[in-house]
C-alpha cells in the first residue's frame, strides 16, 4: 500500500504598478498544446502519476507537472497603439530547484520496459536536483497578431542512458551486449544510469484569430484561431546505439513544431456551441513525451496528429467530449478517448474517461527494418478512468 500527499503549487504573488512577482512553488507553463509539448518544456513530468497527458487528454500536463520553487518576474511595457503594439510582457523566471521526470517502477503496470532493465540514476538525480533552471518570454500583440519569443535553460528531463562499468563483476556476466544501447565492451553490469545533459531550448509562436470578413462564406472563417508554435534545441542529447560503450550522449539539433486550429461551431441560439481542435506537430528527432531517438527505431522523425471536440449540452450540466491522438509514422495508428463530465454545481466536477489505444508495438530497426508505433506499446492504459473535483 502506498500513499502520497502533495502540494502541487504553493506561493504568493506580488504587484505593483506595471511589475508583477511570484515567489513559491510553481509551475511555470508557456504554449501549452493538447497532449503534445512544444514550447512547454520548463517543468519535467511526474510519470507516476499515470501520464495524465494521455489519460485525461484535456487537463494536458497540469497534474504532470513537477512544480519547482522558482522566482518568476513580470513587467509590463507601455502600448504603442500608433504602431499597432500592444500587450508587451517580459518575463524571466529563475529556479534552484530543478527535478527531472519521476519514472514509473519497471515491470509495474504502467510501464511496458522489462523488468530487468533496472535504472540506477540514484546519485545522478541527487546531483541533478542542485542545478539551474532559468529563461525568459517576451510577448507582445502587433496588428491583432499575438506573438511570444521563449528561451529556457534546463538540465534534460527525460536524460540519456548507459550500462554502468564495474571493475570486478560478480557472478561473472557473460552477456555481450544488450538490445537497448547496443554491444557493450569490457566487463558491464547491466543497470541502466541516467544523466542529465544541459539544453538551451531557442523557439517563439504566433496566434491569430480571424475577424469578421466581408467575402461570401467568410462567416465560416469567423472567430477561427490560428496557432504555430516552434521551439529548437541546437544540441539535444539522445541514448545512441555507442552510449553503452563510452558513456557519451548521442547530440544532434531538434525542431519541434506545431500548428493548430481552434473553432466554435454553433448549432442553434438555443444549443451551445461545440469547440473544434486540429493539431499537428513535427519533431526532427525525438517521439513525444518519452524523447525516444526516432532513427534508432527506424523512422527518419516523428509526425502526430491530435483531433478533439467538445460538446456542452444544455444548461452546461453535461459535456460530452472525444479526443484521438494519431502516430502517422507507421499508416496511423490511433488513441482514442471519448469523455462525459458531470457538473451539477460550480466546485463540483465529476469525469467518466475511456481510452482505447489501437496500435502496432513499436520494433527497432533500421529501415524497412523498423516498423510499429509508439503508441502500440502504451496499450496499458486502454481503461475506464473515473476522476472527481471538489473545489473549496
């Protein structure tokens, strides 16, 4: 039996004038996508939590999130509504506290690595922990087009790996090499270590919401949001197939990209409206969430594919929703996640979720070698999933 108790956020806000000031326990979040992360890339993951991202398609990573103590400032600068420019905010934020992604045990439920790749990053997150986390955003509106330029300096969360070296071991282990980091050399013990490279993520977005046109059939473009959002980190570090040998992070340059669309359809002035979602995102190297490096599986880059709607009825006492996320990397493979909510009151909420994954198990290999989804190996969390709020 295990239990944990949590603060998830915990801190106090300071203003005056144009300069705003946060001081505690915080998430920091910037570009926030459905199930993906773009620019969202200041806070690790809680994995232990059941990857929530995916579970709950539309909380996103808000009970992911490890929330860091951190000093995050604001200023507000004058509008320039001559020039069109208005709505311009700088924001940095500092954190001594840096806590990388909390993997779930091996060989439990919710993790589809094998038991006996045991993880012994013990010392190396101890020592993670005490570094640095830091960046700055710089947002602004020009011409009714909303714009952010985003910078973060933070260890990996996910880290690289390598076997661990041992001088003496014992009993002897004759096992030449393993499927994960490739032949090894020399005598190894096959526990996994985990480092924690430092990144620089450079990438910024831009938003525009379309305004009433005068065109015929312009009333479908009407209120419809636009969305891009990219972020490039110049020497990202990946397990490769020599980690196993010398110890050395695989680094290769990342983009990852992605491009959404948001609409309100109405049905009737008496029915609310239903709210559409498309998104697409691209990354160069790595799949989402878990960073895997995508040519080591076979695939030259990863592409993913997220649709959702949203139903309120009437009285807005029930919503109906369904998400599906596709991995169109292996002829699409799909999760879906059609979700009813429950809200009699204000403070109370109550969610019914079903996920059903359908998807190929993901085998490594060069190409045409290679071939399945990372979504086939995720097929543990095709479950009922029931969640209850109470706010006080």
């Amino acid at each position: 039996h295990e239990y944990e108790a949590d603060a998830a956020e915990a801190y106090i806000d300071l203003r005056k004038g144009p300069f705003s000031l946060r001081l505690g326990k915080q998430q920091v979040v910037y570009g926030e996508e459905l199930g993906l992360q773009t620019l969202d890339q200041v806070d690790s993951l809680d994995f232990t939590r059941g990857l929530q991202g995916f579970q709950i398609a539309s909380l996103e990573f808000s009970d992911m999130r490890i929330a860091e103590w951190t000093a995050k400032g604001s200023y507000q600068l004058p509008d320039f509504s001559e020039a069109g420019i208005n709505n311009s905010v700088i924001t940095g934020f500092v954190s001594p506290d840096y806590q990388p992604s909390y993997f779930v045990g091996n060989g439990s439920q919710v993790n589809d690595v094998p038991v006996f790749e045991r993880i012994g990053d013990y010392g190396n997150i101890r020592r993670a922990r005490n570094k640095i986390v830091y960046g700055a955003v710089a947002s602004t509106t020009v011409y009714d087009v909303d714009l952010t330029a985003n910078f973060y300096s933070t260890p990996d969360h996910i880290g690289w790996f390598s076997t661990a070296p041992v001088k003496n071991p014992f009993p002897i282990d004759t096992f030449s090499g393993s499927p994960f980091l490739g032949p090894a050399a020399g005598p190894r013990d096959f526990l996994l270590q985990r480092r924690f490279s430092r990144e620089f993520i450079y990438g910024g977005s831009a938003s525009y919401t379309i305004p009433a046109l005068d065109f015929p059939g312009s009333s479908v473009l009407y209120g419809d949001i636009f969305h891009f959002s990219a972020a490039y980190t110049p020497r990202k570090s990946f397990t490769g197939n020599s980690t196993g040998v010398n110890g050395k992070a695989k680094k290769e340059g990342e983009i990852n990209a992605t491009l959404d669309g948001e609409r309100y359809l109405r049905w009737s002035e008496k029915f609310p409206s239903m709210y559409l979602l498309g998104e697409y995102n691209f990354r160069s190297r790595s799949a989402a969430i878990n960073e895997t490096f995508m040519p080591s599986r076979g695939h030259h880059n990863f592409n993913a594919v997220v649709l959702s709607l949203t139903q309120p009825l009437p009285s807005a006492i029930w919503t109906a929703g369904f998400t599906a996320v596709c991995d169109t990397n292996s002829g699409g493979n799909w999760m879906l996640q059609p979700a009813i909510t429950y809200k009699p009151r204000s403070n109370q909420e109550y969610n019914v979720y079903w996920n059903f994954e359908e998807g190929t198990v993901d085998v490594a290999g060069q190409p045409p070698n290679g071939r399945g989804s990372h979504l086939g190996s995720l097929d543990w969390i095709d479950a009922i999933y029931f969640r209850a709020v109470y706010k006080m």
